[in-house]
C-alpha cells in the first residue's frame, strides 16, 4: 500500500481553524474558491498580535501599508517606506507557523513600472520572508503584476478605493458608483486576475457591484466595505479589536473595546504604584 507524504497529509481540507503543520499557499486560496469557502484576514504589524491571530487560525495575515495610521502614526498610508515595510513584514513572519503572510508594497515602491515593482516586492520576499505581497491599482497596476508572477512572486491586488491614492481621491470616497464607474472596476479586477493575481482586494464598493465582480472572476475577491458576497473578508485589527481612536469606518465591526480595557489595566497599573501596593510580596524577591 503506497503511504501518502508527509506534505500530502498536511494539506488543509479548510482555510479557517485549520491545523496543517505548513503554511497557507496561494494554491489553498485557490482551492477554497472552488469549494465556495469564505475566509477571514485581518492585518498584522509586530509578531506578537501575529501570533494571537496565527493561533486562532486565521488563514491570511496582511501587513498592511495601514501601519502608517495605526501603528507609525501617519495621517495616511501615503508616508510608509519599503523599509519599515520590510522590519514589520519580517517581525509577523517570525511570529506565525501557518498563515500565508502578504506584505503591501508602499507608495512610491511600484508606480514606476515593472521592474521597481519587481525590486521591491523581491526585497520583501528575501528580506522579510513573505509569502506573497500586494499592490494597488488595476489596468494600471496589471504590467506589474504580471512580471512580479511570471517571476515567482504571487500578487493579491487591490482594487476600489484604493488609500495610497488618497490625495487624488481627495478623501475616502466609495468607488464604483454610476454605470461608467462600474464598468471601470470590473474592466481592472478583471485586468489583475489575467495578469496573473491570486486573489483581489476590493475596498469601499457597492455590495452589489462587488458581488457581479466576485461572480465574474475565477480567483478570490476579498471584501473591505464590499458587502456579503465577497469570496474573504478583511478588517484592520486595531478596528475590529476597538484600539481605534475617534470614529471608525461604516464598514467596520468592532468585536472588542480593547482602548478601553489597556486604558483601565494601565490605570490600575498606576494607582496600584501611587498607592503603594505594587510590587507586592509576590512580585519581590529577596
């Protein structure tokens, strides 16, 4: 009787709270589309929340140029360098076993063509150890995408509202509203998946424009403010943990209040040390 490898065994029958003793790939991505699985990703910036996230067997961890709002302190995406890029994407690498880690390509690392883009995103893939990175943009972004897969590189791309473009945008509008605008968007998820991406982000989108979107690719969509349709969903974790500050998107649910539980350990934390208590005896040695 032939015995299956090792490999063989390992392979995940879901996405989600699997327990493969190997990393996520972008051939398990495509497999879960073909089932009809949907799947979570949220974003991960240091190896300790990657960690929490790996365990509680979340599939796909974005290292999210969003670094620039809620971990650098950037007022946008705009300012994140490839090189704080490459620190946080190969702290999360370090800090998970089973999740296929992406590492966003910031502005500025791609808009040139082609072979920056190839430049860039082999920097993440040597330096921080990714397993796949994303860039924005659609028929305008496809040259990129193709010579970054034809090289060994797997793409997710990102399509919508796209935040690196902020400036033109002038803000954060929904994208894909009115017949020409709709038609735009499919014209470029459609670009990126023939130029070879594994999976598109589609942000800030008419649920019903992205659920035509996810009915006409063959790869994944993944959903940011793109209704219930989409293949995946993806949230920023200090959004959905409730550590964001001030108001939060619409399409964010927040399933934590952890600003406020850290706000009330830190204030505990304090009083005890006004008041005398901390450290006990428990907490000294002699």
């Amino acid at each position: 009787m032939t015995q299956l490898s090792p490999a063989r065994k390992s392979v995940p029958t879901s996405l989600y709270g699997g327990t493969s003793s190997r990393r996520i790939t972008v051939r398990d991505i495509a497999a879960a589309k073909e089932r009809g699985e949907k799947w979570p990703m949220l974003t991960a910036y240091d190896a300790m929340t990657a960690s929490v996230f790996d365990e509680a067997g979340i599939p796909v961890l974005l290292v999210g140029d969003s670094m620039g709002n809620c971990h650098l302190g950037y007022e946008s995406t705009v300012p994140v360098t490839l090189d704080e890029m490459t620190i946080l994407s190969a702290a999360v690498v370090r800090g998970t076993k089973r999740a296929l880690v992406v590492g966003d390509l910031p502005f500025g690392t791609y808009q040139e063509g082609a072979v920056q883009a190839l430049r860039s995103a082999t920097r993440l893939v040597k330096d921080a150890g990714v397993g796949a990175v994303k860039l924005e943009g659609g028929e305008r972004s496809a040259d990129q995408v193709e010579l970054l897969v034809s090289s060994g590189i797997p793409v997710m791309a990102h399509v919508g509202l796209t935040p690196q473009s902020v400036n033109a945008f002038g803000g954060y509008p929904v994208q894909g509203r009115g017949e020409e605008a709709a038609q735009q968007l499919l014209r470029d998820a459609k670009a990126v998946q023939d130029a070879g991406a594994f999976a598109v982000v589609l942000e800030a989108v008419p649920a019903e424009l992205a659920a035509e979107v996810t009915r006409s690719l063959h790869i994944p969509t993944v959903g940011i403010g793109a209704g219930l349709e989409c293949d995946a969903q993806v949230l920023v974790w200090t959004d959905m943990a409730g550590m964001t500050a001030g108001r939060v998107p619409k399409f964010v649910k927040q399933y934590l209040e952890l600003r406020e539980l850290l706000g009330g350990a830190a204030k505990a934390f304090a009083d005890d040390v006004v008041a005398g208590t901390f450290p006990a005896e428990e907490h000294t040695f002699h």
